[in-house]
C-alpha cells in the first residue's frame, strides 16, 4: 500500500510532503509524489499553442526532484527507509490526483490547503477542496 502526495512547489506543498513522508515512514507504506501540469493553450496566427511546454516539464521534473529529496529526508528522521516514486502528469490537477490515486490503489491522499493559487479562497484551495470531492480515499489536508 502507498500513500499519494500532490506538489505544486509551493511551501505548503512542501509541508504536505513532510507529512506524507513522515507517516509513510511510520506506517511502513511506499510514498507517490505528483506533480500536475495544467494546460494553458493559446491561439496564436491561428494555431492552438501550449506556452513554455517543454520549461513548464523541466519545471515540474525538478518539483518532483525537489519533493522527493524532501521526503527522503523526513523519512531518515523518522528512522525510516522510504521508497518513493514520483511522476509528472497534465491535465486538471484534481482529476489528475484522484485518478493516479485510483490507479496505484493509494490508500490516502496528502494535498497542502492553498497551493500557488493562495490569493483566492483563504480556507481551502480549489484543488485541495476538488480532491476532496473527487478521490475515493480519504485526504489529508495540510495546512
């Protein structure tokens, strides 16, 4: 059994990750990080374009780098050993984590309360809150 953590780079995301890794450590579970990358498609002379595909997945690679050395790190502290694989998806980040849940049988889902959208809804984030309605799991929401 596995437990799933999202990453958006940002410090609450990070702080998810600490907990995900932490109880993963404790409970003998294996940890999946994911990072989600959101499609923003423009028209440009009449072509539909993504901007910065290739930077956005640099971008996110280095996330899931960053997200699992973290983890790595937790786990040491907890005395633990943790296997840790991460993967980098497209797609609406919510639909995307319950899915990758679904599909790897997670038993439990680690999403930070605002990501990098924090100037919206101060309680919960439109991602944390989509999660929640979305897996079939239960969800940790950290704030």
């Amino acid at each position: 059994m596995s437990y799933l953590v999202a990453t958006d780079g940002s410090a609450v995301s990070d702080l998810a990750v600490e907990h995900a890794a932490g109880d993963a450590s404790v409970h003998g579970r294996s940890l999946s990080v994911i990072h989600v990358l959101e499609p923003r498609a423009e028209i440009v002379d009449g072509e539909l374009v993504l901007p910065g595909g290739a930077k956005a997945a640099a971008r996110g690679e280095n996330l899931l780098t960053e997200a699992s050395r973290l983890a790595e790190e937790t786990a040491a502290e907890h005395g633990g050993d943790l296997p840790i694989d991460a993967e980098l998806r497209g797609g609406s980040p919510a639909d995307a984590i319950a899915t990758h849940a679904a599909e790897t049988d997670a038993e439990r889902i680690y999403v930070g309360h605002r990501g990098e959208a924090a100037d919206r809804d101060p309680r919960v984030g439109s991602v944390a809150k989509a999660v929640v309605d979305k897996a079939s799991v239960p969800v940790v929401v950290v704030k």
